[in-house]
C-alpha cells in the first residue's frame, strides 16, 4: 500500500488482487440473501471506496484496521441502502435471484449500469484499462490524447463512478 | 464489469489525493480570511481592544481557540478510519465539561439573578447572531476539508466541524464583544457556538456521505 501510494502501480495490483478473496467472502457472509451477484456489487463498491480513499491511512500505521474499517462501513451502507430497495420492489429482487444462477459469480451488475451513464470517453478509458489491459501508453497513442490526459481522465472517470454508485443506491 | 477488471482500472489510476489535513488547512484558512474580512467591515474591534487583550477578558479569545485546537485533532482523527480517536475525543469532552463546571460555579456564586441580570443586554441577540454569521463560511471550509476524509460517524464529525467553526467565529467575535461577565460570555458564546454545532450534525450525513 505504501507503494500503492507512492504511484506504484503493480504493487497495488497486486494489493487489490490479494484483499479481494478475503473481502469477497466478508460480503458474502453478511449478505447472503442478495445473491452472487449483488455481493460482488457490494465488493467492487467496497474496492472503489479503499480506492478513493487511501489517503487517509496513515503510512506508519496498520494497514489492517483500516482496510477492515472502510470495508465494513460501506458493507454496512450498501446492504442498508439495497435492502431499503429491495423492499420497495419485490420484482427487482426476483430478477436479481433468477439472474444470478446463469452468469459469471464475478460479475456485478451495477458496474454496467453506471458506465452507460458516463461521458462515452470516460467510460472508454475505464473499459480499456479495465476489459482489455490496456497500459497508459497505448491508451493514449490509440484515443490520441497525451498520456497526462489519459491519467487525468481515467481519475476523474473513477471519481464519478464512485459518487454514481452512491447516488444509484440511494 | 468484472471484479478484476474493476481492479485493473483502479491500479492504473496513480494519481495521489492531497492528505485531508491539508486540503482542511487550506480551506480553513481561506474562510478565517473570509470571516476576518467581514468582521473587520461589519463589527470591529472594540474601542479599548488593547486593554481587554491585557486583562482576564482575553480569555474569551483564547478558551474558544483551545476548543478549536482539541476539536480539530478529533475531526482529524474521525476521518481517519481504524485511527484511534477514543483519546482525543475524551480530551474534548473534558474541556467542555469543565466549561460547564465554571459556569455552574459563577452561577452558584450569583445566583439565578444575576444570571437574568447579565443576559438582560441587548448584546445578547448580538451575539448570538454574530457568531453563527461569521461562523458559515468556516462551518463549509470545515465539512468541505473534511468530506475528502472518509468519516465513519458522518453525524458526531459534523457537529466538530461546526465546533470548530463555531469556536474560531467566537474568538474573532470576542474582539467586538464588550461584555466581560463570565455569566455572560459563557451561556451566550456557548448557545451561539452549539447552533453552529447543530448545523454541523446537520450536514455532517450529507457531505460527509462516501
């Protein structure tokens, strides 16, 4: 994490990848009842929220307090806020469950939705890091934008999803 | 969108976040300006403002900023998840308790009377006007500097922030206010104080939602 901050991008890669099982089994545990897939929207919720605010760990302190206390303050915020809405429809719900055994356990839903919702380019630049493991460089070269751009874009795009997701759960 | 593909977007975006105590800083800063600005337009330093600054009547600037100092830390620490806050939040319990504790002893010292008698001012309103006035554009700085953290208890954060805002509002208002009496000062800065806290716990679940 440290390295993680420092700009070091395979180091968090590697962080992200490691935290995610453990994370994953935590959601799922508590919110059983929302299916694979809702849990791996309240995973990737939790993953963008240790994104977005991984300026409040302190370097020399544990890495392990903190990453437990955002995890589950935005695990209970999300199956607050889902549960809400899942009591309001009871269709929503059902979908939810008949999709659920067809698809890919690693697949949340919710991602989809707000990536439609971003500027094209945005979303663009997210995809291509994301689905196709696209380095900086050939983003840049194949969007025609510098890699600066680039950089400045995808952070802001990641910005938006986060405050999209908060609004989409409301 | 997978969870790892999610993971590779995250890892690529390197850019680093300003810590939250700086961007509060900063924000605080401009807003002190802010507010100094208007008073220095609106109030004004009262006439014998250096005499005042002499005598015990300093304390008026000085216990506020005390109380800003303590609740800046527990914000601070709020913000931080997993950083211990339980220490700095008992220090500011204890300030404010002993503020309570003065103010029963000068009114055990006068009595109900004199309690009336010094509230009896048209200062009074002044006061507790003013201060939650010069206190609004802290009150934003404070939550806005605040809100890049990620606060676990949104409510009990906001209402420091307005702690804070309300005591930095308080000592600059103490310049102007000419009323020394400890049976004063103490109600009316405090009610002033506490509606700019109020205000805080008011917002607090909003801005400080992540």
């Amino acid at each position: 994490m440290r390295a993680a901050n420092r700009g070091d991008t395979m180091a968090y890669h590697r962080l992200l990848m490691a935290i995610t099982p453990v994370l994953r089994k935590v959601v799922r545990a508590r919110g059983a009842a929302l299916g694979p897939e809702g849990c791996e929207d309240v995973l990737q919720d939790v993953l963008l929220a240790i994104h977005s605010k991984r300026h409040t760990w302190h370097e020399d302190a544990p890495l392990r307090p903190w990453l437990y206390a955002i995890a589950r303050h935005k695990v209970v915020d999300a199956f607050r806020a889902r549960g809400r809405r899942v009591e309001v429809s009871i269709d929503d719900f059902a979908e939810g469950l008949a999709a659920a055994a067809g698809s890919d356990p690693a697949e949340g839903r919710d991602m989809e939705k707000v990536l439609s919702k971003l500027e094209p380019r945005a979303a663009e630049i997210v995809r291509a890091f994301g689905l196709n493991g696209e380095t900086t460089a050939e983003t840049a070269a194949r969007l025609d934008m510098s890699e600066g751009a680039v950089r400045v874009a995808l952070h802001r795009a990641l910005k938006s999803i986060a405050r999209l997701r908060e609004r989409m759960i409301e | 969108m997978k969870t790892e593909d999610l993971i590779s977007a995250l890892a690529a975006d390197t850019m680093p976040r300003a810590p939250v105590g700086q961007q509060l800083g900063s924000a605080l800063l401009v807003a002190i300006g802010v507010s100094l600005a208007a008073f220095a337009v609106f109030w004004g330093p009262r006439p014998d403002i250096w005499a005042a600054l002499g005598s015990f009547a300093v304390l008026k600037t000085l216990v506020p900023l005390a109380f800003v100092l303590l609740a800046l830390a527990f914000a601070l620490a709020m913000v931080h998840p997993g950083f211990p806050h339980k220490r700095r939040g008992t220090a500011l319990g204890a300030l404010i308790a002993l503020a309570a504790l003065t103010f029963m002893i000068a009114l055990a010292r006068e009595g109900q009377v004199g309690l009336v008698s010094a509230l009896s001012t048209p200062s009074l309103v002044t006061c507790l006007l003013s201060i939650p006035a010069l206190a609004m554009p802290l009150l934003a700085a404070a939550i806005w500097g605040l809100s890049s953290g990620a606060s676990t208890r949104p409510r009990l954060t906001g209402a420091t922030a307005g702690l804070v805002a309300g005591g930095v509002a308080a000592a600059i208002y103490s310049l102007y206010c000419d009323k020394d009496m400890m049976l004063f000062v103490l109600p009316a800065y405090a009610t002033a104080i506490g509606t700019v806290m109020l205000a805080g716990a008011l917002l607090g679940p909003r801005i400080l939602k992540w």
